[in-house]
C-alpha cells in the first residue's frame, strides 16, 4: 500500500470516528447558519440581540411539522397516515403555529447566542409590545401601546409568528465577564479564637421567642417602624396610574413596589395612625420592566386602614413548657451547649470570608453599577437561604429582605463579583455538588425552620429556590478547598460583652419586628445584620463560566450584524 493510499485510510477513519449528530444537533446548526443576528452592547456586561429567522426556514420547519402530523394523525373518515395534507394543515394550524412560535423564538436565540460565541448570564428577557389599560387624570381607563421587557416564557404569550415575511425578535441579554484569577495557594487567613458569651445565647433566645411570635391589632396609637399594615396603594407615574389597589400588606419600612424602591417609605409611615395617608417620591430604576418608566419620578398615595404587630410571648412557664425545659436557666443552658457544637463550623465560615475577601480583592473584574433587578433577586434568594440555615425567625428575614431589595445594590455587586470567580474555580478544580448534599442541606433547613422535609423541598423547587442552594454547596466545597490550603494564623477572637440575664417572666426582648408580606411585590427572604449570621455569600445563576482572560469593558453602542 502506498503512501497516498495510507494517508486516504487515516482520513476516511478519522471522518468515521465522528459521531453523528443528533436529528436536534442537526436542525440546531441548520437554524444557526440560516439565522441573522445583530448584536448592540448597550452598556457594560449588557447586549442587545435582534435576531431574524428567514421565511424560508419558517416554511420548511411548518412544512417538516405538517408532515409528521399527516403521518400520524387519525381524522374520521381517513386511515391513519392517509388524510389529505390541506386538512391536516387546516385541522392543525393553530397548534402548529403555536408550537412552531416557541420553538423559533427558543431556538432562534440559542442558535443566535452559540453563533456569536456569547457567554451569557441567565435567560434572555424579550421585547414586546402589549396594551396596558392605565388611568389617565381624567380617572377613566384607557388601553395604550406599550414596549415591555419580558421574561422569555412570558414574552412568548405576547408574539405571534408573522403571516408573511421573515420572524424578528429582539432580547436584552447580561454576559459573563472575562478574568484572570488570583494566587490560590497559601492564602493568608487568621484563625478567631472565639468562645459563646451571654449576648450569644441572648441572641438566641430572641429568635426562639420571635419564632413563637403573634401579630395582635393595634387599636390605638402610631405606628411603629417593622409594623404589619393593610393600606390601600396607589402608585402612578406622569399622569399613569400604575397601581390602585385596597387593602395590601405593607410593612411600615423602605420597601420595593411595582418594581420601585420607596425610598423613604419607613419615615413617612412611622408616627401615623389608622385613617392617615402619606405621599412620596421616588425614582423609577434603570432595571424596571417598563423602559418608558425608567428614570421618571413615581408617585406613592398611601392611605392606612389598619395596623398590626408582632408580639413576642415572655420567657414564662408555658413558653418554657412549649420548649421542652423545666426552667430558664435549663433553656439557657442548651442553648449555650448548642451553640458551642456549631462554634468550629462558624470559625469555618469566618476563615472562609477572609478568603472570599482575598479572592475580590485580588480580582481585576468588573461589574457594572447598573445591574439587573433580577440579579438582585438571585442574591437575595442565596441570603435567604442563609438565613433559613441559621435559624433566623421569619420577622427578621422579611425585613431583611426588604433592606436587601431597596439599599443593597453594593452588596448584591460584591455577592456576583464573588460568584463569577468562585464558578471559574470550580470548573477548573471540578468542584461539584450531589444530590445526597443537597437533601442533607435541606434537612438542616427544615430542622432549623420546624419545618417537614417535603415541604422545604417543594418551596425551594418554585422559582430558583434549589439552584440557589446547589450553588452555595458548591461554593462553600470551593472555599473549603481553598482552606485547607490556607496560610492559618491564630489570632484573639472579638471581645464579647456579658449580657444581663432576664427573668422568667422578663417583657419582650427589643422592639418588635414585622413579618409576613412586605407590600404588592413578591417578598422573599434576604439579608440581616444581626448578630450570630454569617456574612454574605456569593450571587447565582444557573450557567457555567468558561476560561476567560482579563476583564474588559465592551463599548456602549456598538452595533455588528453577523448572517
């Protein structure tokens, strides 16, 4: 055999080693090729995607649809497989359309996203255009035409593939950016020697009482910042009502409503009484849904009707008897035990923070100031499940949240900062997490939160509840890893102050706390500054970061087409 003849044999095994692509694989890179994408950065780590499927690709996919149903469809009158295709096209166009709508607009993207080599950070949110009934100042309802920034599986009830011509869609979409890592051997950490002092188990208690806690009416007097109100709302931009609604759960704090922070919200309530109103403004953020809204002024009308607060039981002997313990000093004497077993996995969390501090600092990464509500949201979901695993009552962690949602904006930048390098280090390391941790991790919630396991789980499973927790294992497994190959040195531990030991009959410990729904939006748990929580941790996603090189900031406004 000949040297030609050698060379043609290699090449002909090499071509037969590849594997197939899927029938999947195939279309995806038929669609991929077929595709125009436009790609505009519009700010930093934030891309603007319009992509446009050609009609030919439309027309052969509803064709391919069309005739896999003939094949199978069963029509009255017709053998299986044999019924004319202008009925089976007639029978089935709405079903088709609606299927063919989705799987162009997902596909579309995806197609669009691996064409341009795109990193992204989470799902795409999709421009549409609805009609919204608003409120003019006349007080009569009016329905206009509205742009709006839509989640994609809600985008997708608002779009219809077009009659003729070519479909087109555009997307906002935030991309992951490029690093370079750190020194990760021999970090230098400090060792706390820490012991349990009174205030700790004072803490403690507090929580244990709060958990224990009921919200009684408050039939005389102001209200008091944390209380739980009911007040009719009504917000409205310009001459727009965005909101008129009777009888919401409000806080009486700074919270977050039809996606505006009130800012100044607590103080304006604070001192008011059932039957008063208060008006504020505040400033509509770059991140809300509505880009028509952002950076207009809104307007909040308040009007209070009733006014609630939590009122914790006193250290008494049925509140020790609902305990388990025959007397208070029992009751303190566990709680101190208790505390001392988890003393060594706090010391763990407080070396693991320097570390997290080490790898931010050490970092060149960047990441814009203007960072999406929903990227707050995923920190806030990670704080809160922090929360949950040290056993904060849900009083706190309702607060917490609403702080979390209108202040922490920094916070929430540190926290993906950190996710963005910790990611980066588990996909080098191949760091990951099983499903035994995560049921584990779940059963310590429960447990903490007197709650059964199946019905944590289900609570986690709505939205990114699991995902959240999946990553906060997989990151604390990645600063342990960098733990045990720290530069440990022993320091003193904080001094602690001794706290006043209360009577069994002792009054409620602080002010009282509110909890429950924190106002028209979605409330979930967030962050605290009490004493005994761990600090922060980092963002979460659920897309994995690539190798990257150093940090660059993408111009503004620059547009490039692709075909």
């Amino acid at each position: 055999m000949g040297d030609e003849d050698q060379t043609l044999d290699s090449q002909n095994a090499v071509e037969t080693d590849k594997p197939e692509l899927t029938d999947e694989e195939q279309a995806m890179a038929k669609l991929k090729e077929a595709i125009t994408v436009e790609c505009e950065d519009i700010g930093s780590l934030r891309q603007k995607l319009t992509v446009t499927v050609p009609r030919q690709t439309l027309d052969d996919r509803q064709g391919e649809e069309f005739a896999e149903l003939k094949r199978d469809a069963m029509i009255p009158g017709f053998r299986k497989g044999h019924a004319p295709l202008k009925l089976v096209e007639k029978r089935f166009a709405s079903d088709v359309d609606d299927r063919l709508k989705t799987q162009m607009i997902t596909s579309g993207y995806l197609a669009a996203v691996e064409k341009e080599d795109i990193k992204t950070l989470g799902d795409p949110w999709v421009w549409v255009k609805i009609k919204e009934e608003q409120t003019g100042d006349d007080g009569k309802p009016r329905k206009q035409d509205v742009d709006k920034l839509l989640p994609l599986d809600k985008a997708l009830d608002h779009m219809t593939l077009p009659a003729t011509g070519s479909l087109t869609f555009s997307c906002e979409i935030e991309v992951k950016p490029e690093f370079e890592l750190p020194t990760l051997e021999k970090i230098p950490v400090s060792r706390p020697q820490v012991t349990i002092g009174d205030e700790d188990v004072e803490v403690e208690l507090k929580r244990m009482r709060m958990m224990s806690g009921t919200y009684r009416p408050v039939e005389d007097g102001p209200v008091e910042r944390d209380d739980l109100l009911y007040a009719d709302i009504k917000v409205s931009v310009g001459g727009d009502v965005l909101m008129d609604e009777q009888n919401v759960e409000l806080a009486a704090r700074d919270v977050r409503i039809h996606g505006v922070p009130a800012i100044g919200l607590g103080d304006a309530l604070v001192g008011k009484k059932k039957g008063d109103s208060v008006q504020i403004e505040a400033e509509v953020p770059d991140d809300h849904d509505s880009a028509n809204l952002r950076g207009k002024k809104a307007r909040f009308d308040i009007t209070v009707h009733e006014i609630k607060r939590l009122e914790v039981p006193p250290i008494d002997e049925k509140f020790l008897a609902d305990c388990g313990y025959d007397n208070e000093d029992d009751l303190r004497g566990a709680m101190r035990r208790n505390l001392e077993s988890r003393l060594d996995r706090t010391i763990q969390q407080k070396m693991q923070e320097q570390i997290a501090d080490y790898l931010i600092e050490g970092t060149s990464l960047e990441i814009p100031e203007g960072l999406s509500q929903r990227q707050t949201e995923r920190s806030v979901a990670r704080r809160t499940i922090e929360l949950y695993q040290a056993g904060v009552p849900q009083a706190e962690i309702a607060k917490a949240v609403d702080e979390m949602r209108v202040q922490a904006h920094s916070q929430t930048i540190r926290d993906l900062k950190l996710f963005f390098v910790l990611e980066k280090i588990s996909e080098q390391r191949k760091i990951d997490v099983g499903e035994e941790q995560i049921n584990g991790a779940i059963a310590m919630i429960a447990q903490q939160s007197r709650q059964r396991f199946d019905r944590v789980r289900d609570k986690l499973s709505k939205g990114d509840g699991l995902m959240t927790l999946f990553l906060q294992l997989r990151d604390e497994k990645v600063l342990s890893a960098l733990l045990a190959d720290a530069d440990i040195t022993e320091t003193e531990g904080p001094k602690k102050k001794t706290a006043k030991k209360t009577g069994k009959t002792s009054a409620p410990i602080g002010k009282p706390k509110a909890a429950g729904k924190t106002g028209p939006s979605t409330s979930k748990p967030g962050a605290t500054g009490k004493a005994g929580t761990p600090k922060s941790k980092p963002g979460a996603t659920g897309k994995k970061t690539p190798a990257s090189a150093t940090a660059k900031r993408p111009k503004k406004k620059t547009t490039r087409t692709s075909s």
